[in-house]
C-alpha cells in the first residue's frame, strides 16, 4: 500500500491540474455556441479568431514586445551577469539586492512604482513603457540563469586570453560568450515567455496607442465566456509548450 | 581604482546596469515611498503637504474589511496549496531521477502557459450552466445546479490553480536535499514513524514550507485579475484596492500606501526564512 498510495495521489493533482486545460482545449474545437454543451467538431473559433482584425494586431504586437523585450534583457541580463562574476565594485551587494527586489517583490508593486515613474517623468504609455517595464521583470531570471552557467566555469580560460594579450572586450566576445550561449538562448526563451504571459504590470504601463493580447483576452473573459479565447488560449499553449521543450532541449544539450 | 580609459569595457557595462536599476528600481521605488506620505491631487497625481492620510484612511472600517478579507482569501490558498504540496514534493522526491525530472516538467508546462487563460479555463468549469454542474446534474447526484462562480471559494480555487507549483518547487528542493541517514539514525535511536516526522522532517523542511509560503501569499493578495473573473464585486484582493486607487480613483497616497503594506509583509516573510535557514545551517554544522 505505501508503494502505490504515494502514486495515485501524484496521478490524482496532475488530473486537477491538467483537466480544465484540456477542457479548454477540447471545447476550442466545439461548434456549438455555448461554452458548455457540445455541438459537433469544427475549427470555427479559430477562423473567426483571425477574422478578428483588432485581435491580430494585439497578437502582433505582443510577438513583437516578447521579442524585443527577451533580446533587450538578455543583452543587459548578461553584462550584469558577467560584471557580477568578474569585476570587483563598489555597491556590489546593492546591485544584487536589487535584482532580488525586483524578483520577489509582488508584481503589482512592481507594476504601480513604474506607473508612477512614467506618469511623472512624462514617458508616454505605449510600447515603450512596455518595453521598458517587462524588461526590467525579466532581467533578473536571466541574471540568475547566465550566473549558474558561470559559476561553473573554469577560471583560467579568460586568464590565459588576457596573457595573450586579449583586450577585456575581445576576451568576453571570444571566451565567455561561447561559454554562456546556452544559459542566454534559455534566459532569452524565459523573457519571452514571461513577456508574453504578463497581465498585471501590463494593465498598468499600457496605453490605447498599444494594444497587447494579454489586455485584450482580459476585456474579453471578464464578461461571460467567449469561444474565441479557447482558441487562442490553445494555441497559445501549444507556442509555450515548444518554447519550453526548447529551453529544456537547449540546457540539457549544452550539459553533455 | 582603474581609470576609465584603460577599461572602457567595463566603465560601460558598469554604466548601463547602474543606470537601469537606478532609474527602473530604484527610483520607482523610492517614488511610492513618497506617494505614500503626500497628498491626492487630481492634476499632478500627487502634492504637499506631507501627511500619513493614506495610512490611516487604511485603517476605516471599509478597507480594513476588505484587507482582512483578502489576508483570509491569502491565507487560505496558502494552506490548501500546503496541504496538497507538502505530500505531494515528498512522493515526487521518492521517485527515479529521471521520473522526478520529467514530472517536474510537465508541473511547469501550465506555469508557462497564460494565466488568464488559465483562470478562465476554471470559470468554464465552475459556472451555474458550467461542465460541474452540468456532469453532477446529468449522474443525478443534485437537482439543482450548485453556485460555485462568484464566491470567495472560487477566488482560492483560483488561486491554488495559479500558485500551486510555486508551492511545489521551494518544498521538493528541500525534499530532495533530505539525507536519507538523519531519517535512518532517527529510527535508529527509536524513535517512532510520528516521532520522526515532527522532529526531524518537519524542522528540515521548514525553510522549504517559508520559501512556499513567501512565493504564494503574497502573490495571493496581488493577482487581481482572479477575483475579477471569478469572484465578483465582493470577493476583492488587496490588489484590486490597489488597481482601483491608481486607474480608476486616482488616489495615489492610497494606493501608494496600500502596496506598501505589502511590500513590508514580504520583507517579514524573507526574514522568517532566512532565519529558519540560518537555524538549519547551525544545526547542521554542530
């Protein structure tokens, strides 16, 4: 009995966990109108899905804010990384107790500080307060992913390049950066997914000049159900899923 | 000190971090610190004199319902989220390595998967016409469709759904860096099933249970948009005080201050953990 009970109750909170969003999944599928009787298979949801010309722009514009905002903060997640690692400063620990601020701290304190910031400094809300704030959500995972990388690392590889006379970008560029590719590709996939799935510091440092599908799926849900976000609530699924086969691909891969 | 011509590399790695957590964290930061004291203003959002309104407006009758009443809400996600993850870290840490690994992907794979969408994959269920109600309708075990949507159960269902692996991963880490010797030197020394629980497992795991704990009450006050879609008007989270007082009321002091509550909650619960850590740490060395 000790052998199996441990099991069925695994299997039993992977079944809670898995069922409403295979419901979701199944029921994008439905014909039928109501989102609870079943009315035969068909792929309406997802045609009236792209049908929908306000819908397509948001999906468009959250790609575009999920990539530029993984590119910025893998960029400045790995020079903080990389300064951290190896540069002797002052304020060492502020920096990094900043970083830990920013990751724990409740997102929608971290959501109304920035509001704040853009209001009184005049940024306007749009792409670039957007970009700006999910750049600074997702710069601490990929501070944390690229350290682990190099702590691991042996030290005197980028000593050796230094005695051959390698100036300290060269050396980064030749030694390092080979070095900590797979922890930037895997940073790089977690800011995007993590871009696109924010919904509360979005409601706060968005404007209508941008319109991202977070905030549309929000307006959307918030009065009774719609069909349509089964079907973008599936394929969203899907593209998360293969991101994250990804990042795991990529970091198990690199560990061989 | 080096001087910035020799190690212009450095100089401007040195700069941009600074200047970004400068200008994005720390001044933000400082910002609602000061929000907090000051005055509403509904031209320039905030003004002098300096004064603890927003604190004690906390405190009237009506907030101070609605905070307890989201603390309870927190308190309660945190509990289930406990009571289903505690068992469920230790049967994950008992399994083949290569087992442990795989469950622990497919734990995240929702992680990473919208959470409104998520949240309105439960309303789907949840509702009066919903798939419950309708399965349970259908078997004849009730006659009348139960009204599960809008009540304060809804919003910790919810919040369980969301949170849970964040309860999960701190609980299996220590789970996993439990030494099988100190569980076999407690049974050695006598000591009974129950007896081993309490005053070993228990202590070991404890900064595993804060480190949950921290990474799902807090959040359980912030996420807004649960109690939105499935708790109705009278079921809110301190985040929604919050959401309400800096977009629709405009009342920045408010708001402001409200967050900062939070904020020294947070600071409370990393203490606690670091304690217990500490404690551990002791214990282990000596």
């Amino acid at each position: 009995m000790t052998r199996w009970l441990p099991r069925v109750y695994l299997g039993l909170v992977y079944l809670l966990l898995y069922v409403p969003i295979g419901v979701l999944v199944v029921f994008s599928f439905n014909d039928s109108r109501s989102g609870y009787t079943w009315g035969g298979l068909s792929l309406r949801w997802y045609q009236s899905l792209f049908n929908n010309n306000a819908m397509v722009e948001a999906m468009w514009n959250s790609l575009w804010l999920a990539l530029s905002a993984a590119t910025v903060s893998t960029i400045i997640g790995a020079l903080t990384a990389l300064a951290l690692h190896r540069y002797r400063f002052r304020g060492k620990k502020v920096l990094n107790g900043m970083l830990f601020v920013v990751m724990m701290s409740p997102e929608i304190v971290l959501a109304i500080s920035l509001l704040a910031l853009f209001l009184l400094v005049g940024i306007q809300l749009g792409y670039v307060s957007l970009l700006l704030a999910h750049v600074t959500f997702c710069l601490p995972f990929v501070v944390i992913t690229v350290m682990a990388r190099l702590s691991g690392f042996d030290e005197s590889l980028p000593e050796a390049a230094r005695d051959l006379g390698a100036s300290d970008f060269t050396m980064t560029r030749t030694v390092l950066i080979p070095v900590i590719m797979p922890a930037l590709l895997a940073g790089w996939l977690l800011g995007f997914t993590l871009s696109l799935d924010d919904v509360v510091v979005s409601t706060f440092v968005s404007g209508p000049s941008y319109e991202i599908l977070p905030l549309r799926i929000y307006s959307m849900v918030r009065v009774g159900l719609k069909p349509e976000v089964n079907a973008l609530g599936t394929l969203l699924l899907v593209f998360s899923l293969v991101m994250l086969m990804l990042s795991q691909w990529i970091l198990t891969r690199s560990k061989r | 000190m080096p001087s910035i011509t020799r190690q212009p590399f450095r100089t401007a790695v040195l700069v941009l971090v600074w200047g970004w957590l400068l200008f994005l964290v720390l001044a933000p930061n400082l910002l609602v610190v000061g929000a907090s004291v000051m005055t509403r203003d509904p031209g320039t959002f905030i003004s002098l004199p300096l004064n603890l309104d927003a604190y004690r407006q906390l405190f009237d009758a009506l907030y101070l319902e609605v905070f307890l009443h989201s603390l309870y809400m927190a308190a309660m996600t945190t509990l289930v989220c406990l009571l289903i993850g505690y068992p469920f870290a230790w049967a994950l840490s008992k399994l083949g390595k290569q087992r442990q690994l795989l469950l622990i992907f497919f734990l995240i794979v929702p992680f990473w998967t919208n959470s409104l969408v998520r949240t309105y994959a439960l309303k789907m269920l949840l509702a009066t016409n919903g798939l419950i109600n309708s399965s349970l309708m259908g078997l004849g075990w009730i006659d009348e469709p139960i009204q599960m949507l809008y009540t304060e159960g809804a919003v910790i269902i919810g919040l369980v759904y969301l949170l849970l692996p964040f309860m999960i991963l701190p609980l299996y880490s220590v789970f996993d860096d439990l030494r099988q010797e100190l569980l076999l030197a407690s049974h050695d020394l006598g000591a009974g099933r129950f007896a081993t629980f309490i005053h070993v497992i228990v202590p070991l795991t404890l900064p595993g249970v804060l480190a949950g704990v921290m990474l799902v009450l807090l959040p359980a006050m912030g996420l807004f948009f649960v109690p939105d879609i499935l708790g109705g008007s009278r079921n809110l989270l301190v985040g929604n005080v919050i959401k309400n007082q800096f977009l629709d009321a405009r009342n920045w002091p408010f708001g402001a201050a409200a967050s900062i509550v939070l904020t020294v909650t947070m600071a409370i619960l990393m203490l606690a953990h670091r304690l217990s850590k500490q404690r551990i740490g002791e214990e282990g060395a000596g």
